[in-house]
C-alpha cells in the first residue's frame, strides 16, 4: 500500500509541476505585454517631458528678455514720463502685470516639470521591477519544468520497478 501511494504522491507532483509551468507561463506572457506597454508609455513620457523642459525654458528665455526690455524702459525718463503724461502710468504697470503673470506661469512650468520627472522616475522604477518579477517568473517556471520532467520519469521508473507489487496491491484492493 505504501508504494501505491509513493506512486500516487509522484504522479500528483507531476501533475502540480505541469500546471504551475502552466501557470507561470500564463503569467510570463501577460507580464511581457505589459512590460513592453510600460516601456512605450515610458518613452512617450521622456518625450513629453523633454517638450516641457524645452517650453519651459522658452518660456524663461521670453520672461528674461520682457524683464530686460522693461528695464530698459524704465531706465529712460523719456519714455517713463510718456507714459505717465499720455496713459497715466498704464504702459508699465500692464508691463509689471505681464511679468508678474509670466514669473507665476515659469513657476508653474517648473513644477509640471518637476512633477512629471517624478513620475517619469516612479515609472522607471515600477518597469525595473516588473522586470526582476518577470526574471524571478521566468527562473521558477524551468524549475517547474524541470521538476515536472523529475517526477514524471521517478513515476515511470517506480512504476516500472514496483509493477509486481502494484499490480498484486491493485488485486487485493478492487478484489
């Protein structure tokens, strides 16, 4: 009786080996789509984030110049007692306004930037460790593989080997 059950618990490991390569295989496969979906949104993100920088920093250049121009005017009485004459001040202080409005959209700019470069890290992140899980997947299912083809052949071998007892055990049992 105890070898028909040792034979029994090989073909059971057999059989569980099987469907967890199954399994894994299952999961492998899902798991390589996502990863490859994961790297196209990862590059789409670099791309975009370049795009802000690059508006970004347009955007300080454009800031710099107005600030520039502004200050120059400023400087030059003539223009500053214009203004004040013909348009009682307004020229420079829609100018002061525009500039408030640029600092605060540069300012927004740089944590758009800032923040998508984080999740642009966290992305990064999450896809390196999809891909250790994949590795770790991939390293399990040739264990199972391996210890399918084990038990399958321990299973051959011992039924083989003990078929005279077997058989005998199966007599008295279904007798």
């Amino acid at each position: 009786m105890g070898k028909l059950l040792t034979l029994l618990f090989t073909i059971l490991l057999t059989v569980a080996s099987v469907a967890g390569y199954l399994f894994l295989d299952g999961k492998i496969n899902a798991g390589k789509m996502l990863i490859a979906d994961g790297q196209q949104q990862l590059d789409k993100g670099q791309i975009k984030l370049e795009e802000g920088k690059a508006k970004l920093e347009a955007g300080k250049q454009e800031l710099s110049e107005g600030k520039q121009e502004y200050a120059q005017a400023e400087d030059n009485v003539f223009l500053v007692l214009g203004d004040f004459l013909f348009k009682g001040g307004r020229s420079f202080k829609e100018a002061r306004e525009q500039i408030a409005a640029g600092d605060k959209q540069v300012a927004q700019g740089e944590s758009k930037v800032d923040a998508g470069e984080k999740r642009l890290d966290a992305g990064e992140l999450k896809l390196q460790s999809g891909v250790e899980q994949l590795g770790f997947a991939r390293g399990l299912r040739a264990v199972c593989t391996i210890s399918a083809f084990i038990f399958a052949a321990l299973s051959l071998v011992l039924g083989f080997w003990w078929r005279r007892s077997l058989a005998k055990t199966l007599r008295h049992i279904f007798a």
